[in-house]
C-alpha cells in the first residue's frame, strides 16, 4: 500500500511540466530563505534579541515574515504589506460598486486590473509600514544609525525586500506549484523547527526541560495536526437528484450526486487576514500618537487582543466564504441541468437552503480556526513555547492548510493528465 502510494506520488516527476513547476518553486524558496540572512547596515542584533524575546506583537510579525524580522534582514516586511493591500482591495470591492463590476463582470480583464491596484497599495503600505517599523526600532536602539537619510535607506531597502518577494509570489502561482505568498509563509515557518529542536535540547541539557514534557508536547501536537487536516478536508454533502429524460429512444438523467460545501472554506486566508489587521495599528502608531495607547493595550496575550483575533478570524471566515461561495448561481446551475434537491423547491428555496447549510457549516469551521489560533496565547508562558508556533495556532493552520492545497493542485494536474491520483 505504502508503495503503491509512493509510486503513485513519483509520477509527478515523470511529467517534465509539473518537474519543472516543483524545481521552480524550490528554486524561489532557495533565494528568499538566501536572503532572510543578508541583513540590513546598522542593526544591534543584541538589542534586537532582547525585544523578540519580550514576547511582543513583533513575534507575530517576525512568524509572516519567515524569520527575516528576527535578524532584520531585507526581507523583514515579509509579505505583510502586499497581504494587507489584499485585504484593503477585496473589502473595498463590496462597498465600491466600480471595484465590484471589475470583480464581478469583467472577468479575467477585471481581475488582472485589480491584482495591479492592489500591487500599487503594496508600495505605499510597504513604504509606510517599513518607515514605521524603522523609526519604532531607531528609538528603542535596535537601529543605530543617525538622521532621516538614514531611515530612509532602511525604508526603501526593507519596500525592495518586500515589493521583491511580492513578485516571487506572483511567479510562483503563475508558474511554479501552490499560491506563491502561502508557500513563502509556509517555507518561513517550517524553517523554525530545527532551531525549536535545538533550543528545546539546549534546554534539557541544562536541566531546565522535562524531557517528558517534550514528548508530552508533540504527541499532543501530531493530534493537532491531525484534527486541523480532518478539518481541512471536512465537508457537508448536500444531495443533489437529477429529472429522468427522454429524448428519443435515450434516457438521460435520474441519477443522484451530491454538492460538497467545505467546512473551512477560506483555509488559512482568515488566519493571515486577521493576523495583518493586528500588526496594523502597531505601525499606525509609530506616525499617529495617539494610536501609541491603542498599540500597547493590543499586545498579544491581553484580553483585548486574544477577542479581537477571535473575532477577526470569525469575520474573515463569513467574508471570505460571501466572496468566493455564490449559492444563487450554484441554485441556477443545478435547476438548469434538470437537479433539485429532495424535498426543497428548484430557484430561490434552493439557494436560500444551501446558504442556511453553508452557514451554519461556516461557523463550525470559524469557531475552530478561532480556537486553534489562539491557542498560543495561553501556551507563551510555558517551557514549549519554541514549539507553539509550529504545533499550534496560527502556524499549524498555515502549514497544513498550505500543505493540503498544494497537495490538491498537484493532485487535479496529475488526473487532468491522466494519470492516478497519490490521494486516498
């Protein structure tokens, strides 16, 4: 069985597109994780340490930016500023009826012109939020250089480093294999497990770890992510049946399928979504004073911050879900191949009873992304806490949510080409 499915998954490499689409993929990974360790001129790396190890909101920060934060390298902003520019384009797409046109009936034309407004933010926010940092940084002598030229350099090498890994992203959606900024925030994360294990040995070593408590610790956090891949994959089957035809001498129709509605439909989206929205006002304070107060209250760990992320993650969830799920086109689609569902009239009790189910089931899903993620937050005071950011909350999501959507791409290539699947 073992290597029937191993074999199965070596078929990939038989095909030389999608070879080349894996190579060129880990080919982008290699020069961004290559550049997390070119650092920025004039950075007190002891100073640096002694923040990061406060447990402050740069932690969160420093987890989407693949590391790049903790050694201030190029790549600090990681791709924080284009996955805000993101989140600005899309809520202005429901309130801006222009936006909504290009979103909604314009097609690929639309779309391609609101990837490339949503790029222009990306400058501006990637400007804003690297001065921001920078300024935030020189006053607490991370940063030791002098003068506004100075902060300017910092400011424009870190909008490069960002605008730079920004199109990584893009190229690797377009031509490699996955959503290019998902697998830039996945490699990041994955990337912290050696230097877990080493701090966790370090640690045992010097008798200030329980080794117990070590392996306590990952067998609760492979339950984790297998509860998070049961969620990923979940999914409501709605039935659906299919009106008997006669055309001719043929019958065609009267038979039985089903529509599959996810339960985590937006993935790891509402996680990365909810989590930019809190790095935001950090930044804002560095230039409104008044936000300063607002900034130091929403620290992670504090009442505050743990109910926003909750409810941010809840809101992202519905947001996404009323963006990408249309159940009045889905209800037209079904009415008009001859399908209805049992008990529930074709047309508009169709639609409205598929977004009941849809839903309900997204809630389920909200709830435990909610959960899940702020998990950490009642974990940071303990031993484990180098494994929390792997093992739970936000970086468990990502991984394995990133992970399965790969997976699946390369699945559906796989089929298209004909060949078997490597997925039971």
């Amino acid at each position: 069985m073992v290597e029937s499915s191993a074999s199965r998954f070596f078929n990939i490499f038989r095909i030389p597109e999608l070879r080349n689409k894996i190579l060129f993929t880990l080919l982008m990974i290699a020069i961004y994780r290559i550049g997390i360790f070119i650092p920025v001129p004039g950075v007190n790396m002891k100073s640096l340490e002694a923040l990061m190890g406060q447990g402050t909101l740069l932690n969160m920060f420093d987890l989407f930016a693949g590391g790049g934060l903790r050694s201030f390298s190029i790549f600090a902003m990681g791709v924080i500023p284009y996955i805000n520019a993101s989140i600005i384009i899309q809520l202005l797409t429901v309130v801006i009826p222009a936006l909504e046109r290009l979103s909604k009936e314009e097609g690929e034309v639309g779309r391609r012109k609101l990837t490339q407004y949503t790029r222009y933010l990306t400058v501006v926010l990637a400007f804003v939020e690297a001065f921001g940092m920078s300024t935030w940084l020189r006053n607490l002598g991370v940063l030791e250089g002098i003068g506004t030229f100075y902060l300017l350099n910092v400011s424009i090498t870190l909008t490069a480093g960002s605008l730079f890994l920004m199109w990584i992203g893009e190229i690797i959606t377009e031509y490699g294999a996955g959503n290019g900024v998902s697998l830039i925030i996945f490699s990041g994360i994955i990337a912290r497990i050696p230097s877990a294990l080493l701090q966790s040995g370090r640690l045992i070593s010097v008798g200030q770890m329980n080794p117990f408590f070590l392996i306590l610790f990952l067998i609760v956090g492979i339950g984790v992510f297998v509860a998070v891949i049961y969620m990923q994959e979940a999914q409501r089957k709605i039935p659906i049946q299919y009106a008997r035809r006669v055309v001719g001498r043929r019958v065609y129709g009267g038979q039985s399928s089903y529509l599959p509605l996810r339960v985590n439909q937006g993935g790891v989206l509402p996680i990365i979504f909810a989590s930019s929205v809190l790095l935001f006002p950090s930044t804002l304070s560095q230039f409104l004073p008044n936000m300063k107060r607002f900034a130091d209250i929403l620290s992670p760990g504090s009442l505050l911050y743990i109910s926003l992320y909750a409810l941010l993650i809840i809101f992202f969830t519905y947001f996404y879900s009323s963006i990408v799920f249309n159940p009045d086109e889905i209800a037209e689609n079904i009415k008009k191949y001859g399908g209805f569902i049992p008990g529930i009239r074709p047309g508009k009790y169709t639609s409205e009873y598929i977004n009941e189910i849809n839903t309900r089931i997204n809630f389920i899903g909200a709830i435990f992304l909610a959960a899940l993620a702020v998990a950490p937050s009642f974990l940071r005071s303990s031993q484990m806490s180098a494994f929390t950011s792997v093992f739970f909350g936000t970086g468990v999501l990502i991984v394995v949510g990133v992970a399965v959507e790969t997976i699946r791409q390369l699945e559906a290539q796989l089929i298209m080409r004909h060949y078997e699947g490597f997925l039971k």
